[in-house]
C-alpha cells in the first residue's frame, strides 16, 4: 500500500507539474498578449478617392495657416486699473450686452493684464491690432509674443478710437509682413480664416465664411464712429481681437474686432474692420501719429423702402441726408437736407455706414463726387472734404410742451389713429423757443405704431411735408387726408432741443 501510495503521489506530481507548464505557456494567451509574435493593427493603407475640389480646399486652408500664422502675434498688455466697467479687462475684447454677473473690481489701485492679437505688416516691426486691446496699456506695459515664442516690449505709435485701430512697433527686422487683400471685392459666402490667439491660446486658425457685409453693431461709442464690419462665422473668441481675416489666397481681408453673443464666447457670428480702411486709418498712424481724417459734415441714415417711396425712388438704395453741418464740406457744396445721396465716386450706397467708411478712408482736401436724388431727379455734386472742426454743442432748451399759464391757450387737436399719433397746438412760448412759426406739435405717439417705429416723438414740431412748408392743423390735416393708403409721406420735424429731421410713413387705411 505504500509503495502504491508512493507511484500516486508520485504521478500526481508529475501530473500536475505538466498543467503548470502548459499553464504558463498560454497565459500570455489567455491574457491577450502575443508574445513573440510580429502585430500589426489597423486596416493597413485606406485607398480614397479624395474629389481634387476637396483636396485643393484642403491643402488651401493648410498653406493658408502655415503662410500667415507666422505674421500674426499676441499681445500681453500690462494696466494699471482703478475703477473699472466689469468686463473692460477680460481680455479687452468688446462684448455686447454687458454681463450682469460679472464680478466688480475693486476700486483700489491694482495692476492687471489683458490681451489681444496682432497682424505685423512692415518687416521692421509695425504690428496693427484693436485700440480697445491696447487703449489703457501702462507706459511699458505692450509685449508682443512671436508664433515662435520670441517676445518683444512694443511701443504704442497710435490709435484711432472711432474705428478701433491702433498700431504698436518692435525693435525688430527681418518680420514677415501680411499680403493685403482688396475688401471692396470681398463676397458673402468667400472662405475666410480668422488667425489669432483667442482664450490664451496662440497662433490658433478657424474657418468659416463671410455672412455679411457692411455690419453696424454700435460698439464704438460716439457719434462719428465709422462700423462697417465684415461679418463671418468663423470662430472667433476673446483674445482674437486685434488677429486675421484672412481669404483663401492667404491675403487679410479684415481685423478681427468683435462677436456677437450672449456668453462673451463664440456663438456664431463675429466682425472684422475691412482692411482697406484698416490699411488707411494705419499709414496715417505711422506717418503722423494721429488720423488725417476728411469728413462731409451730413448727418444721415439709410433709406428703407418708406423713405424711398415718400422721395419717388424705385427701390431703397442710397443715404438719407437728415442734416447738413454749418461750416461742413457738403454745406459749401451745395448738398441739401432731405437729399439722398446715391452713390460716391461711383460706388453704389445701400447703408449709411458704407458712406461713412469710404469717407474715413479720405483726407481733407480729397474731392469725391456724389451721385443725388433731389426732388425726383439725379445730379452731380463735387465736395472737398474738411477737417473735423470743433463740435458745435447743441443745447437743450429744456422745452417741456410750454408753461402752465400757456397750456390754457390750447385748444385744436387731431388724433391719426392709423399711424398712431396724435398733435395739438404748440403755445406761443414753444414756437418763440424752438424758432418756428408751425403750430403742429406732437402730442402723443403710441407705443409700438407705425408713428414710432418710424421715429416720431413726443414733443416735435411738424414743419413740413412732402417738403413744403406746413403751420397750420388744419392744413397739415388736409393734406394727409389726401393720401391714398398705400402712399409715404415724409415729414420734417424740429425736436425739443432745436435739431431737424425727416420722418416717413407709409400712409395706412383707418
């Protein structure tokens, strides 16, 4: 029994040494390696058929970001804050409408930095970014950072607030400067690339298309700024200001400036200052330190197809004249209130901002030819663009509809329920204060009617219509009564602090 116990024991142990064996030469196996055994994964090599449109797309945007990205830098700017709106330093970028849960700075004195982006256009150093990236920057306070990391102090050569350009320099040679492109040939539905370091993120590219042309967005905070933006949905971010446009031959179309969002991040749709006014407003900058900037002297608005149709225009084209400036170029050239201005040096106007941009592009003394309308017949009128004088300061004549003892002498009124306003009599003392010898005072302009939305007031002075002039209720009355529903009507008032403008309406039936 023993030596038979001993055989088992024996062979059990052989038996089991045998499983470890083969136990240990297939664990790799079982554990999924392949030990000594050549891998390879994947499908090997995928054969496309790549349309050759596609591909030249492609290699396109490709040589595009690796072309320009060396030309476009980020900005570090260095400030000194004291008191500060909310968002003035994330990355002084402009935003609209302003964020109602952005923390407060404090009022003490604090250093903070901000940035932006930069396009380098000479090869000795000048770089063109947004005034707003660098407006408030510390005496020494700009540095530039290169696409290769090289890193630059910059100093400031100049600025220009009404259309948000500005010009820095380094003490560098040898830069690669941008190829411009021509923005007036700039189409809606162009491939763009905006180029920048949006988000602290440098020398990044994104790709979309021009959606618009000729963009207003009142982000430039005066009565003279010039908005024409280019507008794309190519991402573009905090931190992209100041960066490229770019189309797909690789020239700059325009200077990345804003976007449109509720967020202060990208959602759809950004802006850019188109290059040829970039291109001026910084030769200028460089030159002299300062804009040379001719000006008209009209103020105006476009014409939508009530205007066009109270002034006898086919179609709504061109710029309405609502004043013309004492002492302004167009006064002296003969150009009128009520006039519309068609086209400059033959380059058709759909929008007021169009004027205002080919005419920052100007300088005082340049002559540009309008194309009018003026009482239903073209003509002619050359104008020799003037410097900015000083403003003439409009005073309020804190005209409230008259003293009490005044309103006893109201008595007639008239109520146009169709367009939604009503006049009264105008006291004595309003039409000796307002210098008019028409009675025909607004009394009341309802909310959301046609008299509003067109831009009538409480508070005007009717002085004309059809322009002819008009004084009497009774008169104004009539010839209103006149017109068939349907047909505009264009009036000129003079507002409660003594400024004249033009309002149409298209008359509707009660």
């Amino acid at each position: 029994m023993k030596k038979r116990t001993k055989i088992s024991i024996l062979f059990s142990g052989i038996l089991t040494l045998i499983l470890l064996i083969i136990l240990f030469n297939n664990t790799n196996s079982i554990l999924g390696f392949a030990e000594g055994k050549k891998v390879k994964i994947g499908a090997g090599k995928k054969e496309v058929n790549v349309p050759s449109e596609l591909q030249k797309l492609n290699d396109a945007f490709v040589n595009v970001g690796s072309q320009v990205t060396p030309s476009v830098v980020s900005i570090v700017v260095t400030t000194k804050a004291q008191q500060t709106n909310p968002r003035q330093f994330d990355e002084f970028f402009k935003y609209f409408p302003n964020d109602p849960k952005s923390p407060q700075p404090k009022s003490e004195d604090f250093q903070i930095q901000g940035g932006g982006s930069g396009v380098v256009v000479t090869s000795d150093g000048y770089i063109i970014t947004n005034n707003h990236v660098i407006e408030n920057s510390n005496e020494d306070g700009i540095e530039v950072i290169f696409n290769n990391s090289k890193r630059s102090k910059a100093k400031l050569i100049g600025r220009d607030p009404l259309t948000d350009v500005a010009v820095i320099k380094v003490e560098m040679e040898n830069l690669q400067p941008v190829f411009f492109a021509n923005s007036d040939d700039v189409k809606v539905g162009q491939w763009v690339l905006a180029i920048g370091s949006p988000l602290g993120l440098n020398s990044t590219v994104t790709a979309g298309i021009i959606s618009y042309i000729g963009r207003r967005i009142d982000i430039i905070q005066d009565n003279y700024g010039v908005e024409n933006f280019i507008q794309t949905d190519a991402a573009i971010n905090p931190g992209n200001s100041g960066g490229a446009l770019v189309n797909i031959n690789g020239e700059v179309v325009g200077i990345n400036t804003a976007i449109a969002s509720n967020n202060y991040r990208y959602q759809g749709y950004g802006f850019a200052i188109p290059i040829n006014l970039v291109k001026s407003v910084a030769e200028d900058l460089i030159e002299y330190g300062k804009v040379n900037r001719g000006y008209i002297g009209v103020q105006i608005q476009s014409v939508d197809e009530t205007l066009a149709k109270a002034n006898g225009l086919v179609k709504p084209e061109g710029v309405f004249v609502q004043s013309v400036l004492e002492d302004g170029a167009a006064k002296k050239a003969g150009v009128q209130e009520g006039d519309i201005i068609l086209s400059i040096d033959s380059k058709q106007l759909k929008t007021s901002n169009e004027l205002q941009a080919y005419v920052a592009a100007k300088h005082p003394g340049d002559v540009v030819k309008l194309q009018v309308w003026r009482n239903k017949s073209n003509i002619e009128i050359p104008v020799s663009l003037k410097a900015r004088s000083v403003e003439n300061q409009t005073v309020a004549l804190n005209d409230n509809s008259g003293s009490k003892l005044d309103k006893k002498l109201e008595t007639k009124t008239a109520d146009f329920k169709s367009l939604g306003f009503s006049v009264e009599k105008a006291t004595n003392n309003i039409m000796s204060t307002r210098k008019v010898v028409s009675e025909i005072l607004v009394k009341e302009v309802r909310k959301f009617s046609e008299a509003e939305t067109r831009g009538l007031r409480a508070g005007d002075i009717i002085i004309e219509i059809d322009k002819k002039s008009v004084n009497k209720i009774e008169e104004f009355e009539t010839i209103l009564k006149q017109k068939k529903s349907g047909e505009a009507v264009m009036l000129r008032v003079k507002d409660t602090n003594g400024s004249s403008r033009f309002v149409a309406f298209e008359i509707t039936a009660n």
